[in-house]
C-alpha cells in the first residue's frame, strides 16, 4: 500500500508554491502502488492527479478534493547495442540527475536540457527542449500504465505526436508513464549555437564534451532564471509564437524588426522579444507575482501568492499580447484542473 497523506498543500506539490490544499496524495514508488492509489480514488468516487515535481502546473487555491499520485519509481539501467547506449530511467527519477548520469559517462544526447527542473516521467509530457534541443531527438520509447485498461503498454516514440512543448499525453489524461528509454551515444557533436552557450564558449567556458555542457547550461540557466528556493515559479509560462511566414510579415511590417526562427516550415517569434521590446512588459508586476527581468516568459510568484494571482496576471498577459499584437499565445504550463483523470470508475 502507498503511504497516503491527507491535506497537503498544493504550495508543498509544486514549484509555484501557491494553491490550496488536496484531499490525498499518495507516494507511488511502484506499479502496485499506483494500482492501489486509483482504487482508492475509485473507492472514495474522487478524481486523480499524476505529478512528477509539480515543476510545469498552476494549482487552484480551492481545494482539490481527489488524490494526487506523486510518481516516485526510481532506478536507471543502461546497455550498449551497435556503438549506443539505451539508457532507462524511471519516472520519478529527477531528469536532471539522469543529465548528470549519463553526461558524467561521457553520453551524448541530452546535455543542452541540464538543469531542467521535473522528473523523467514529466520529460515526454512536454517533450522538453532548450538551447536548440528536443527531448524527442533521444527518446525512444515509454512504457507506461494505461488506467483504461489497467495494463502496462509500450509506446514508442512515433506514437507520441511529439512537438514544441506538445505530446499526446497532454490531451489524453489515461497514460502514467512509468520509465522511459532514450538512445544516446559515445560519439556526438556539440549544440552550443544558442546565444548564451556561444557566449560562454567565447569566454573560455569549455565545450567540448557532454559533462562540459551539461555544467555550461546549468550556470547560465541559474544565472538567468529565478532561485527555485525561494520563488515559486513553473518557467516558461507561455510558449513561443509559431507563425505562418504571412503572419510574420505582417508582424514585422507592423513592428519593424523582430528576431525570428525557422521551425518546421513556419517560424518562431521569441514572446520575450515581443513582451519585452513591443509591450514593455519586462518586469510587469501585479501585487506578489511578476514577469522576470532576466526572461519575460517566466512568471515568478512571491512566497505568500495566490494561485488566483498568478492566473489573473497570465490572463492579462495574454490579453495585452492579443490586443497589441493580435497574437494568441498558447501556455506550457497546465492547470491542475486540466491535468484530472476523470470518467475511468
Ligand atoms: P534565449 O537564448 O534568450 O533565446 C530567446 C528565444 O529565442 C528562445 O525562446 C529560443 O526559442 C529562441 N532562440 C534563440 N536562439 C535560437 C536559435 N539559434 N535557434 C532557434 N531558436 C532560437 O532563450 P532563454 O530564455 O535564455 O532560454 C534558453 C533555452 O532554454 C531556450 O531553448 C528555452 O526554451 C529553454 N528554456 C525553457 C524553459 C521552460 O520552462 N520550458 C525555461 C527556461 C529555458 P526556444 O525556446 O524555442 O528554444
């Protein structure tokens, strides 16, 4: 049976440290374990809530009367096969501990997404990237539990609909995923064409091996992004606009120049540019929340904030984005309600 708490704050679940309280959370450290935490939302007719770290969810500051299984299912093994390396890591493992294993034995592949809060089982859902890297690019399969049928299926990575900040697991709350495998490999090049990885190279900051930039992208990430100890905060709030090259002309004939990148024949606008240069918005605080000096898209909550306050000013966010610029901006970060595992008893 997993250990199952009662009334624990929403504030202890998740990076936002904000929210009210949950009826039960149950710590799932095996398959059993979640089995046992379903048949308890089952027994008690209560919805269920599968969370890593709570590093990519808004909670509300109602109560949540259900049970939150917190995946907690440890352990990595690895084997080599044809000159690569299958690394399975399970889902409660943290993904930057899994960073740290396999870039200390010199395994390309998954360097550039040091320092990315969340779990192994959370890094499919959102298909993490950063500095020009998708955790798509190693990942080839999950096996995960399915509550529709109470079976454990393997899914492979096609299978996944697996795009910017998008999977298939954000739309179909039935899958827990248990462990993942990703291919890696001895041999690799090194991504450092991001600004702030080029930069560290020009100052002398060594590149040249997985461990190297895996420590490269930690520094600059805790240089750029808000103390996790003391701020609630979820990252990136909003995704990057992805825009038809019409719309972007118009943008830009509208607005004059702004930066933009190619992606999947479309192009990528930074919202941090737009928030930033066009709506002036660096910095914008409403009472204990505020937009990031260092990074707009991230939205930072001072201890003591309301959950309510964190949506208010996301939703303002993206009013002030829709009028000035008649953009609609889409969030990476879910709701806890969005994330309910709903109708299965
Ligand atoms: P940055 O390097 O200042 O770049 C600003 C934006 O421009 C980024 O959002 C990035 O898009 C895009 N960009 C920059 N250089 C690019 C290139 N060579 N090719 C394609 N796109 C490029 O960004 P930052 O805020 O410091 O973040 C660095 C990286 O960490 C980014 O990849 C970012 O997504 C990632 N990150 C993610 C989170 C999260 O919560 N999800 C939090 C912090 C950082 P992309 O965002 O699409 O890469």
């Amino acid at each position: 049976m997993p250990q199952v708490l009662e009334r624990i704050s929403w504030a202890e679940l998740t990076t936002f440290k904000a929210g009210g309280s949950v009826r039960y959370v149950a710590h799932c450290s095996t398959v059993e374990d979640i089995e046992e935490s379903i048949a308890l939302a089952k027994e008690k007719q209560l919805p269920f809530i599968v969370l890593g770290e709570g590093s990519n969810v808004l909670p509300e500051d109602d109560d949540f009367e259900g049970v939150v299984l917190q995946i907690a299912i440890m352990g990595i093994t690895e084997r080599e096969e044809d000159g690569n390396i299958y690394v399975t890591a399970s889902a409660g493992e943290s993904w930057d501990r899994l960073v740290e294993y396999v870039t200390m034995r010199g395994w390309w592949g998954v360097e550039n997404l040091a320092g990315i809060p969340g779990t192994v089982g959370a890094a499919p859902v959102q298909n993490i990237g950063a500095y020009g890297v998708e955790v798509r690019e190693t990942l080839l399969s999950v096996d995960a539990y399915d509550c529709k049928t109470g079976e454990v299926v393997h899914i492979p990575v096609e299978k996944m609909n697996l795009s910017y900040r998008d999977s298939v697991f954000k739309h179909e709350n039935c899958y827990i995923i248990l462990r993942a495998t990703f291919r890696l490999s001895k041999e690799g090049v090194p991504h450092i064409g991001y600004p702030d990885l080029k930069k560290a190279g020009e100052a002398g900051v060594p590149l040249a091996s997985p461990h190297d930039i895996a420590k490269a992208v930690r520094t600059i990430r805790s240089a750029k992004f808000p103390d996790l100890s003391v701020f609630g905060t979820a990252g990136s709030f909003f995704k990057n606009p992805i825009l038809t090259p019409e719309a972007f002309a118009s943008l830009s004939s509208e607005f004059g120049a702004i930066p933009s990148f190619p992606h999947e024949g479309k192009i990528k606008v930074p919202l941090a540019f737009i928030l930033d240069h066009i709506l002036g918005l660096k910095g914008y605080r409403k009472e204990h929340v505020f937009l990031f000096g260092n990074q707009p898209l991230v939205i930072v909550a001072e201890p003591g904030a309301h959950a309510k306050e964190i949506e208010e000013l996301a939703q303002e966010i993206e009013k002030k984005v829709f009028e000035r610029v008649g953009l609609s901006i889409e969030r990476e970060v879910r709701t806890s309600s969005s994330l309910e595992y709903k109708n299965f008893f």
